[in-house]
C-alpha cells in the first residue's frame, strides 16, 4: 500500500513475549504514532527491572504508602523525594533486591521513578496523559478473564 509505514516492537526472553504493531497511513495523526510509541516504552520500563530480578512489588507498595495523602503538587513532590533518603525507603530497596544487592542504585531509580509517577508526574510522554489531552485515543482496558480453548 502507497503511503503506509509502521511501528514494530517485539521481543521474546524465555516465557515474556511481547508484540506490538502500528499501522501508519497517510491519514494518521502525529498523536496516534506518539501513543504507540509511548506504549512501546511504558512496556519496556516495567519489564527491564523485573528482569533484572528486582522485587518492583515490595517498591510499589512503598511508593504507594509514601505518596498516600499527597496531592499533585510541586511541594507534595519535594516531600515524597525527600521521603527516599528514610530509613524505610532504603530498607525497601534493600529487600527489593536481596538476592542482588548490586542492583541497589537501579532499584533506587525504579522507586524514584514510581514516586514521582505516584504523585501525577511523569519523566517521559505516556499513554495516559496523551489519552487525556486527545480523549479519541483509549487507553488498553487490561485483559480479563480468557476463556480456555
């Protein structure tokens, strides 16, 4: 087809697959190829830790717990950074990768990213927010239930 590119991503690492592809015609617009690319990346940051063997749930629930009660806010944000030099964030990071305790500084990256995130902001464009400014592109409901074959 004249005028038709596309996006490809996939991998396979033992049991994680993934695949994602994107159509791109004459008639797509930049937003729908940033969408697409954004899920590429989101699907990509929260595999690479839990690949390198970081427990992301222990870092989640912490992020979680750090960030309840807070608003999306510049002072929330300073307060939830500055809640990662406590006690119970390094304990967190520690048990985060027990098994590999040379992951600690990757680990800290992970839970500074989730607190960040927790609080509304974000580093990088995502789904999300695009899905907010521009309410036609739908963000993937997660899948329920399969039925067996």
């Amino acid at each position: 087809m004249e005028g038709t590119d596309s996006i490809e991503f996939s991998a396979k690492w033992k049991e994680w697959v993934v695949i994602k592809r994107t159509t791109i015609r004459d008639d797509t617009k930049p937003e729908e190829v940033v969408f697409s690319m954004a899920s590429i990346r989101q699907t990509i940051d929260r595999k690479a830790f839990e690949l390198l063997g970081i427990d992301t749930k222990t870092l989640d629930d912490y992020a979680t717990a750090a960030t309840a009660g807070m608003k999306k806010n510049f002072k929330d944000l300073g307060n939830a950074v500055q809640s990662l030099s406590s006690a119970e964030a390094k304990a967190a990071v520690e048990k985060s990768c027990a098994s590999k305790p040379e992951l600690g500084e990757v680990a800290k990256t992970y839970l500074f990213r989730k607190v960040v995130q927790a609080l509304g902001f974000d580093f990088d464009v995502n789904q999300e927010m695009l899905s907010k400014i521009y309410p036609n592109l739908k963000l993937p409901k997660p899948r329920g239930r399969q039925p067996k074959k």
